[in-house]
C-alpha cells in the first residue's frame, strides 16, 4: 500500500523532502503512529518533534490511531506559531 507524505515548514528540512511516497508493508492495518515510528527510524531528528506535531489525512486533523489506506495523503506539520 503506498501513501503520501507531505512535510510542512521546518520538517522539510530536517527530513530532505517536502513530499515522499510511502511504502506499507501489505497484509496488516497500518495507523498513523505506525507510520510516524517507521519515518522516525529513517528521520530520527524528526523524533525530536514527537508530542508537538500536527496531523492531518486527507486534509482532516487526525489522531495517531486513524487507520490508513491506499492513497492516503498525510501532512506532518509542526506547531502552530503566531506572531
């Protein structure tokens, strides 16, 4: 099943992308935590943001628990600042 990333604003940089398409293994649910742990052992600086990012599929805020399926669009993004 392929889905695809995007990362917002500094994300981009820390990961060197601002939009990957992702690989799941077939035969099992993938979550959002799911694919956030596999992009955080390739991006481990992206960890470091863990707890403060922002999730969206397919343009709707979404939890870590929300299952995913083909062709699934996931943002990234870090928090909100104003100014």
């Amino acid at each position: 099943m392929t889905v695809t990333v995007l990362f917002l604003s500094s994300l981009q940089d820390l990961v060197g992308a601002a939009e990957i398409e992702e690989s799941l293994a077939e035969g099992r649910e993938w979550t959002l935590g799911d694919l956030l742990e596999s992009l955080f052992k390739r991006h481990p600086r992206l960890r470091d943001w863990d707890g403060r990012l922002l999730l969206a599929v397919n343009q709707q805020w979404a939890e870590r628990d929300e299952a995913l399926k083909a062709g699934d669009e996931i943002a990234i993004m870090p928090p909100v600042q104003g100014g």
